[in-house]
C-alpha cells in the first residue's frame, strides 16, 4: 500500500516523541521520493515507534484527504482526473507559488505601500492651490516633478505587470474567469496606458485607477475571520442602505413641505446674531431637507433654529418635536435593524465559508483525536485495545473529557469499544478510532437517528432477500429429494420383485420385450414375502 501512487501523500514526520505530537498537514512530496520512502520500509525492519509513526502519518494523509472533499477541485488543477500530472514543473512551482498565503502577504504589504505613496502623492500636489490653480505645470509640489515618485511609481507597475503575467501563464484559458485576475488587468493596462500616452494627450487622469488597485488588500481582510464577517456583511447591506435612503429622503420631503407652510413663516420674522442662514432655513423644500438633514441626522446644532421657533410659537413645537420622533427614533433605526439583519443573514447563508470553517473544525478536532490514539496506545503497536481504553479512562483525562462529553461511563467503555471495533477485530486502528469517535462526537442526534433507521431499512431488506433466496433454495431441494426417494423406491421394489424370481413389475409387463422374455410354464406371480 505504501507503494502505490497517492497525490496526497505527505512529507515524512520527525519521530515521535512521547505524548507530544504537534502536528500538522505537510506539503506533498514527489512520486519519487514515496518510491523511495516505500522501497526503504519494505527492505528496512520497523521499530515499534516507527510503525506508530507511520500508523499517524497514514491517518493524518487520510484526515487530509477527507477534508479536501469540502474544497473546490481546483485545488491541485495540475493533476487530471485519474491523479496524472499534467502540467510542466514550472509551472507547478509559479502556481504554488503565485497561489500561497505568503505571496499574497508580501503582495499585500506592497499595495500598502502603494497607498501610503498615493496619500503622499495628493498631499504634495493639493499644495499647487490655489497659488498655481491656472497653471499647475509651474507648480514646484507637482508630483510629476518628483523623480523618485516616478521611479517608485513605475517600479510598482513592473510588479504588478509581473504578476499579471505569472498569473496568466499558470491559468492560461481560465484566467479571465477570476475576478481578481480581471481586476488586476485593468489596473496593468491603465498603467501602461498612462505612461505610454496620457502625458501627450492629457489622460493623466487614468493615474487615478492607481486606487483601484488598493482593493486588493481586501484579499488580506478576507484572510481574518472576523474581518471578513464585517466586510461581507457591509456589503450585503448596500442594498438595504440603497432603499432605506429613498425612503429617508421621501419622509424629508414631505416634512419639508410641512416646515414651508408652518414654521416658515414664524421663522423668518426672527432675527439671528450668529447664523446667516438660519432665517431662510425652512424657505424652500431643498432648504428645509438640507435644514432636517443637518439638525436631525446629523445631529448638528438642532436647538439653534428649533428652540427660537418654539419659544416665538409653541404650537410649532407638535411638528418640530413629531419629526425628531419619527426620523431620528423611528427611521433611522428602523433602517439600522434592516441593515443588521441583512448582514446577519448574508453571514448565515455564506456556504464557503461555513465550509471552510467545517474544513478546519475537522481537522483540528480529529488532529487533538489523534493524539488521544498515541498517548493511548501503550504497547506501541498502532492500534488500540479495550483494555487500553479502560486504563485511558483511569489515566488520560483528556480521553476522560471526551467520554464525558460523549456521556459515556467507565462502564459503557465495553460496549463503546464494540461501537468502534466496527471491523469485530478485537483491536481498533488509529484512522478508525478517529472516524468512529468523531462522528459519535458531532453527528447530530436526528441525523444519527435517521442514519439508524436507514440501517434497519437495509438491513430488513437484505434479510427478507436472504429468506426469499434460503426458502427457494430449500424447496428446489426438497424437490430434488423427493424425486431422488421416489426413484430409489421404484429401484428397491424392482430389485425385491427380481429376487423373489417374478421377473419385471406388473406395471412394466407392456414394455417392449416383456413378452418375449416371459415363460409360456411360469407360474402365477404370489405375493411378496
């Protein structure tokens, strides 16, 4: 079995050192070198610690293997179908390289830098106003005069360019369908049509697609759990936001044009010291909005305008106080628990990442299992006994925390060995122990219910199969049987007639030659004795 090919076979593991098994999923290694490592332990005898090695790495390349069911099948898109390579070493090596969670790091701190560089870049050119506002080629802050911006500038697009590249070179047919990837070829383009063109024929102003490039330090925020959870869940809002606005913007009108006819007219009569605008405040319709929009969304200054109206009228104060209520209390936060609960379920319904959370829930909780087997495992002979478990139970209290979340007691121990051994072989192996164990720890009761009725169901339908089959297969030979008595019967009673010299049956007196061999003297055949 170590011979044969596998694609997710894993690098060799430093040997084992009593219970301390830090573990993790390795890299894979080259076919040659599992030829190698095959040919070595087949000519090499295992020491006992050896084959517990070798017990531990063939679970970790099974857990491996089971949990990459959960992952998209581009994972290894250098391997087809039946497991063959069928990409070039170089471009195995650009892949991995250009698709690792390091170059997507070191790719990240540089967009960084980027931004930092285009921050710098509009605060020395926003200095150009409004001295040079006319005539900005003179200005001596013009960042275009800066040679070591350019430099780094066209530094930075020589990367970017060699990416897009690496990128379009590994993926080749499929590259146009990341929208990463198109992403970054539009940035690449504008770049080089920038610098190509845009100084002789004023398209500078495609330098400003040089921000869009910063999105990509979202692949970063996507790598942190909890800054992925606030990033989709924003976006999932923008439509909530979209039409929570309208409908802000509607309740404005309409209380603007109540303003206009009522608070108005007692508003302009008054005579404000330190703000010009506050006596056409509620003029217009567009000034009343704006007005609303300053006071009781933004939260700016509302008694300075509010308070004089009221104290000059106070029965404005029934529409004043009413809209306080009924946008800042009663809209605004309406739309706020729209917006919570889009992104509440925009987080419930993201498969890919429940799956990735599945992915390594699993493999962390089957890791921390497979340690339990080592440190269990006393006799070192990789696989695990009902007497190992009985003294784990009254020594490792890992395993104890276990059974106990199982609610499994030291007494039930008998009959959760039977659960695992489901091979009946008195011993249970490293992989199975853990797939046993794991699926009494997280499967579902409904499920496991389900899942046991469904055995019964088979298990029915395969008795009543074998009962149909055994009863056919009995009646077939009782038939036989009975055919098989009827002819010794005949064969008996022939013979006995024969012996007593009364020659053929009387049922067979008509055969042909009967009567030829029958004698004219032969007496009347007696009875039988």
């Amino acid at each position: 079995r170590r011979a044969a090919p596998c694609t997710a076979a894993m690098e060799p593991l430093e040997p084992l050192r009593g219970g301390d098994l830090a573990m993790e999923v390795r890299a894979q290694p080259s076919d040659a070198s599992l030829a190698v490592a095959a040919q070595d332990s087949s000519t090499t005898p295992m020491s006992p610690g050896a084959k517990v090695q070798r017990k531990v790495r063939h679970a970790m390349r099974s857990i491996s293997m089971e949990s990459s069911r959960y992952t998209s099948s581009d994972t290894r898109p250098w391997l087809s179908e039946d497991g063959t390579v069928k990409w070039s070493p170089w471009r195995i090596r650009l892949a991995k390289t250009v698709s690792s969670q390091r170059f997507e790091v070191v790719m990240g701190v540089v967009i960084l830098f980027n931004l930092w560089l285009i921050m710098y870049e509009a605060d020395l050119g926003a200095r150009c106003f409004p001295k040079w506002a006319d005539d900005l080629q003179d200005c001596p802050h013009d960042p275009k005069k800066v040679k070591w911006l350019d430099w780094t500038n066209f530094s930075l697009l020589l990367l970017y360019s060699a990416e897009a590249v690496a990128h379009l070179y590994v993926s080749r047919a499929k590259y146009f369908r990341n929208k990463w990837n198109i992403l970054d070829f539009l940035v690449v383009f504008t770049g080089w049509l920038s610098v190509a063109i845009g100084s002789n024929f004023g398209l500078a102003w495609l330098r400003i697609f040089r921000i869009v490039r910063l999105s990509r330090a979202f692949r970063i925020v996507l790598s942190i759990r909890e800054l992925y959870f606030l990033l989709t869940g924003l976006l999932s809002s923008f439509k909530a936001i979209f039409w929570g606005t309208l409908l802000l913007g509607l309740m404005l009108a309409l209380w603007s044009i109540v303003l206009v006819e009522f608070v108005h007219p007692v508003n302009v009569a008054l005579a404000y010291d330190d703000c010009e605008r506050c006596s056409r405040g509620f003029e217009t319709v567009s000034d009343s909005m704006l007005t609303l929009f300053q006071t009781v969304i933004a939260g700016d200054s509302w008694g300075v305008i509010a308070v004089p109206v009221i104290e000059q009228s106070p029965a404005t104060a029934f529409v004043l106080v009413a809209i306080v209520l009924s946008v800042s209390l009663g809209m605004m936060n309406l739309i706020l628990a729209v917006i919570v609960e889009s992104a509440a379920e925009a987080r419930e319904s993201d498969l890919d990442q429940k799956s990735k959370d599945k992915i390594k829930e699993q493999q962390s909780t089957k890791l921390d299992l497979l340690k339990l087997c080592a440190e269990m495992d006393k006799d070192l002979s990789g696989t695990l006994t009902q007497q190992e478990l009985i003294d784990a139970w009254l020594e490792n209290a890992a395993f104890r925390r276990v059974m106990t979340l199982l609610d499994v007691t030291e007494k039930e121990l008998g009959e959760l060995f039977q659960v695992l051994d489901a091979d009946r072989s008195g011993e249970v192996d490293y992989k199975e122990f853990v797939d046993q164990l794991y699926d009494l720890k997280n499967n579902d009761v409904r499920v496991m219910l389900a899942l046991t009725r469904l055995s019964v169901l088979e298990f029915k339908r395969e008795m009543q199969h074998r009962l149909d089959a055994g009863l056919q297969d009995l009646k077939q030979r009782a038939d036989e049987q009975a055919f098989a008595m009827e002819r010794n019967s005949r064969l008996i009673e022939s013979v006995v007639w024969k012996v007593c010299g009364h020659g053929d049956l009387p049922g067979r007196a008509g055969a042909p030659g009967a009567a030829e061999q029958a004698s004219p003297a032969s007496p009347a055949p007696g009875p039988l004795p």
